[in-house]
C-alpha cells in the first residue's frame, strides 16, 4: 500500500530549492566547526608570541578574531532566515520560497549578503599579502609588480561585490533575480580570477626556488618535505578555494539548485584556507621572504654563521628555525665528514 503524499503542492525545482537551501545551512555549521578548532590552533601560537613584543602576531590574531565574528555573524544570520522562513512564516502564500523572494530587503537577509561578501574580500586580502611575501625575495619593485594586478581586480570586485549586494537586497529581487544574477557572476568570477592568479603567482615562485635549488644540498631532507610538498603548494596558495569557487560559480550560471551548496562550501573552505596558511605562518612553518633568501644564498656559495646563530627578520616579524646544510665544495670527501654548518633563520 503506498502512502500519501503530504509534501508542498509546490514545482519541483522549488522544493530543490529549499532542500538545498537547508543542506547549505548544514554545510555552512560543518565549515564554521572547523575554522573553531583551526582559529584556537593558531591562536594558542600567536597569542604565545605577544611577550616577545611581536606586534605582528598580534596583527595576524586581531585579524582572525574578525573573520571569525564575520564568520559567526554569517552563521547566524543564515540560522534566524531558515527560522523566519520556516516556522514564523510557514503559511505565506505560495510557500516558504515565496516569502524568501519576497523578502529580500529585509535587515536580516541584507545582512546574509553583507557578510558573505565581507568574508570574501577578507580572505582575498590575505592571499595578496601571502603572494608579496614570497616574491619579496626576488625584490620590492618584483613583488609590488606581482601584486599590482591582483590588487586592482580585487578593488574592482569589491566593487561589484557591492552593487550585487545592493541589488540582491531589493525589493522584489534576489539572488536569483537576472539583474543580481549577473552582477553576482561577475564579481565571483572576478573573485575567482583573482585567486587564480595569485595562485598561479605563488606556485610558480616556490616552483622557481625549487628548480633553482635542484642539486644542493639546501635542507635537511625532512625540510624538504615540509617545505616542498605538495600540499605546501596547496596551503600557500589558497588552492582549495579556486576549486570550490569553480563548482559554485558553474551551477550559479546554470541556475542549478545545487549552487546554494556549493556557495557554502565555496565560503567555508575560502576561510579555512586562511587559517592553514596563518598555521603554518605561526608554527614557522609556512615560507617566508627570509627562509627564501637563506636558500638562494646557499646555492651561491655564501657561507652562513657556521655553527652559529642569525637573527633575521621577515617582513611580518614571525619566527621561524630552519636548519641548513652547507659545505665548501672545494673540500675533500673526507672533510666532508667533519663539517656540519647551520643556518638559523628567525622570522
């Protein structure tokens, strides 16, 4: 015997709609779980660094403690929608989707858009910074040269960025309205495109050191792995976002429902992104303008401190140690033996 249907007498791409837009609510509280433990991680180091008078540190903490109350603030708000759709509105007419279009000026959906787009911006910041660390080795003028057209796609996307939240947020329009819709797609493209390229930037930086430090012995083999992986490539370069932002940009085009996930997913890895890379920033792990420099000068012969120590200090002010193997090539395989330089970079 089959039973009765009780569900919406609604069009079926509606209630996709809704169930998609209920699973990103899900997905979006999975995401914000662990930027909680990755925002206490990095945290606990930075926050241990303060009596060292590192200003810095407090910087990279005063500037997680931000995105994280965005962050927060975005969960909320998307919490109190699905409550305001769902339980305080469930009779309007033509079902809870309809009231959600309707409604798209209201405080509490303007503030969605604010903050969505706030976070963005944010983490695009921080990959910018990342970028002009890494190719700081190479000179001001090359990594001002490096970031200057990533800095003016994310000022216009900022822009646009803006008008599609003020476009959203009218009455009678939404996300999926045709004048916001392509407002939207061209400020994620931009979005897109500009982590792309500063993806693209910070890959073929480290690719270049690599291929510069290919036959010397530059690092333990233990830092080699740390800083030479391939999940190094992917942390430096916020890689995880562009894949993400690819998927949510495509069914946002398409106008696929599945694109309310996606969106989700899009924002949540974008911010753990950061987090990874403020990680390994904070545990000295992460590569910086100094550890760069350290290597391109052991390839050239330069000796470094032998079994001493130097201070140095990168352009963010973090500490960080790392062990450098060098030698004279002049000497003897028997010479050899005996020798065991370091090199101690602070960051």
């Amino acid at each position: 015997m089959s039973q009765a249907y009780y569900g919406p007498l609604a069009d079926p791409k509606e209630i996709e709609l809704e169930r998609t837009f209920v699973a990103g609510d899900c997905v979006s509280g999975v995401g914000y779980g662990i930027q909680l433990v990755l925002f206490s991680s990095c945290a606990s180091y930075l926050w241990g660094r303060r009596k060292a008078g590192n200003r810095s540190s407090m910087f990279l903490l005063a500037y997680m403690t931000l995105l994280l109350l965005v962050e927060t603030l975005f969960l909320a708000v998307q919490a109190r929608t699905v409550q305001d759709i769902y339980v305080d509105n469930r009779n309007y007419p033509g079902g809870p989707w309809a009231y959600f279009l309707a409604t798209q000026d209201k405080e509490i959906n303007v503030m969605f858009y604010a903050t969505l787009f706030l976070l963005t911006f944010l983490a695009d910041l921080l990959i910018i910074w990342r970028c002009w660390v890494i190719w700081r080795v190479s000179g001001a003028y090359a990594a001002y040269a490096a970031i200057a057209l990533p800095v003016l796609m994310a000022l216009g996307s900022f822009a646009l960025g803006t008008l599609w939240t003020l476009q959203s947020s009218q009455p009678g329009l939404s996300l999926y309205s045709d004048t916001p819709r392509a407002y939207g797609t061209a400020y994620f493209f931009l979005s897109l495109f500009t982590n792309i390229i500063l993806t693209g930037l910070i890959v073929l930086r480290l690719w270049m050191h690599r291929r510069q430090s290919r036959g010397v012995d530059l690092l333990p083999q233990e830092h080699l792995k740390e800083y030479y992986s391939i999940s190094t490539f992917v942390v430096e370069s916020a890689a995880l976002y562009s894949t993400f932002a690819i998927i949510f940009i495509v069914t946002y085009m398409v106008d696929h429902p599945i694109n309310q996930i996606a969106l989700t997913v899009a924002s949540s890895s974008q911010q753990i992104s950061g987090y990874w890379i403020i990680y390994r920033v904070a545990r000295g792990k992460a590569w910086t303008q100094d550890s760069l420099t350290a290597s391109h000068g052991a390839k050239s012969g330069i000796d470094f401190a032998p079994r001493g120590q130097t201070t140095t200090t990168d352009t963010m002010g973090l500490q960080s140690t790392i062990d450098v193997q060098s030698y004279d090539r002049s000497t003897t395989a028997d010479e050899k033996k005996g020798q065991n330089d370091s090199y101690v970079s602070q960051v």
